[in-house]
C-alpha cells in the first residue's frame, strides 16, 4: 500500500441503505483506488445513531487495510470537519410514498441548509457530492449556504441515469457496457432528463446505427426513469446498490483525467454555456485533464430537440427552485 495521507471522506444520512452499500465499497478502495488511504466520517440523526453504530462494527470487522480513521456522529460540524470529500444523503428519498418532488424539496432543504452552513465553517476546502433528491435544487440550496466553498466544488448526482442507460444499451446491442461511451445526461436528475445519444459510440461506431431501431431509442428515456418503480415493486425498497455505484463511479470520474474523446456527467453550476442561465445546478457532459480541474465539454453539438429539452429542463429546475426561494438569497 502507498504511504500517503488518507483522503477524508464524510457521508450524510449513513444510516441508510445506499450508505449502506457505499461505505464498505469506500473503505476497501472503491472511490479512490487500491492504493489510497481513507478516513471516513459517518454522520446521522441521533435515531439513526444505532444503525451508524452497527456500521462502525461491521467496518472495523474488515479490517480494511486501507480505512486509516472512522467516525461517526450526529453532529454535521464535527462530520464534515477537514472533509476532502462529502456526500449528501440526508433526507427522504424520492420513492412511492415521497413522488411529489416539490414535497420533497420542501422536507430536504432544511436538512440542506443546516448542512450547508456545516460544510461552510469546518470544510470550505471540500468537495461536495449531493445526492438528496431532488439533488441539483438541493445542491443550489446547500451551496447558498456555504459562501466560503467554490462553486466548483459542487456537483449533484446524475450518473444513475448514465449507468442505466448504457446498460439497456449493451442489453439491446449484445455488448459489455465499457465498449459504449459519450452518452450524455443534461439538466436535472429527473424523469426528464434528456438523454442524449446523438454522439454516443459503441466502440468507434456511432451508437444509433448500431441500435438502427428508432422507436426503441425513442422509449429509452421513459424506461430508464421507470427502473425505480421496477425495482421498488420487485423487492418493496428502492435502489440503494445502483445509486452507490453512480457515487463511486462519480467521484473517480471528477478526480481522475478523463481519457481523450470521453466524458462523463454530472449536475454542476452553469456558467452560461449552452444556454443555461448562470448558477443553476445542471447536468453537462464533463471531462477533466488532471483530476483537479474540471470543464464542460466545448462545442457540443445540439439540434433543435436538443435545445428544446434543455430548455424544458433549465425550466423544470427553476420551477422547483420557487418551491424554496427563500433559501437561496445567496446564490
């Protein structure tokens, strides 16, 4: 193992599932590599403390050559502070019984907004990763509250979207999911998300004329969103193991160079391009040269559906943002 300072990592609402499925993956070199110290923070409401306190168990029972430190804590100050990285889970999920998104920003963005103050006290160096739904407004109203954090520095989840749609892909087509690239998720992390295929390739072929099936293409979106509501009928929960590997899977997209002619995607604060009014959290295809620095991918092409469901999108997310107007004085 390299000798190296451990990467702080500090998880909210870590007494759920999707922590759940993400913390042993955390600690045994999933998000940062087989080489890479970590320290992690565990951070939940005092009813959850049981649950943190059976998962600091568990995790110290594997005796994770690569977990250098651990705690856990229901004070968000004490969780986030010296954070390298942190990840919102806290709130209620989007799910059967939390549909209305509204809703849910409405229980969410308090917890956003405690959190957020935390983050700018203990840990404005940090990166922030929100995944509490509906997670690009949640991301705005965090970051109204963390002035002292770059506003590079935060992302929202869109990659669950990414993954699902190049696994139906792979599905449809007869190939590993690694051989299909440049897909692109813009806007918010919603049902209507536009899922761009128009430069995605599976191996050097553009991908629509290997699928060559219009009207498949054409639900594809619709079946991607509609795999919650599979998988909650199936087994009574939502997807936890799914949205933790999209956390994994984004946070080694941001913090690693991004191979030639690839991107990845991710909800970030818009700086006018596309169309997208400044500050807004979407979703863009991304790329990064170092790991470090990370820029929206340049001279897209977009046609005029393209254009149209970005727009849809830009106003979705600024219609859920008059649910908590409030709390974003600051942006």
């Amino acid at each position: 193992m390299a000798d190296s300072q451990p990467i702080r990592v500090a998880v909210s609402g870590a007494a759920g599932r999707i922590a759940y499925s993400l913390v042993f993956r955390i600690a045994n070199g999933g998000m940062f590599g087989p080489h890479q110290p970590v320290a992690l923070s565990l951070l939940d409401v005092p009813e959850g403390l049981p649950h943190l306190q059976a998962c600091e168990l568990e995790l110290r029972d594997c005796a994770s050559l690569l977990l250098a430190d651990l705690t856990i804590t229901t004070d968000p100050r004490r969780a986030f502070e010296g954070a390298d990285w942190i990840i919102l889970l806290g709130g209620k999920p989007f799910s059967p019984e939390h549909r209305n998104r509204l809703e849910l920003l409405r229980l969410n963005a308090p917890i956003m907004v405690e959190q957020g103050r935390a983050i700018n006290q203990v840990a404005p160096t940090a990166r922030i990763l929100v995944v509490t739904s509906p997670s690009n407004v949640n991301c705005m109203v965090a970051r109204s509250q963390a002035p002292g954090v770059p506003e590079s520095h935060w992302f929202a989840l869109t990659q669950v979207t990414q993954m699902r749609v190049k696994g139906l892909i792979a599905e449809r087509v007869g190939v590993p999911p690694s051989r299909i690239n440049r897909v692109a998720v813009w806007g918010n992390n919603s049902e209507n998300a536009y899922v761009d295929l128009n430069d995605a390739v599976v191996d050097d072929r553009r991908a629509l004329d290997v699928i060559n099936d219009p009207l498949w293409v054409g639900s594809l979106t619709a079946t991607a969103a509609a795999r919650n509501d599979e998988i909650y009928r199936l087994a009574g929960t939502m997807p936890a193991g799914s949205i933790a590997q999209a956390i994994l899977g984004t946070v080694r997209s941001i913090t690693t160079p991004t191979p030639f002619g690839r991107w990845f995607s991710a909800g970030v604060v818009s700086d006018g391009s596309y169309e997208v009014p400044r500050g807004l959290v979407f979703g863009f295809p991304l790329s990064t040269s170092d790991g470090l620095n990370w820029s929206i991918v340049p001279n897209y092409y977009l046609d005029e559906t393209g254009r149209q469901r970005i727009a849809a999108n830009v106003a979705e997310i600024q219609h859920e943002t008059m649910a908590v107007n409030e709390l974003l004085g600051a942006i």
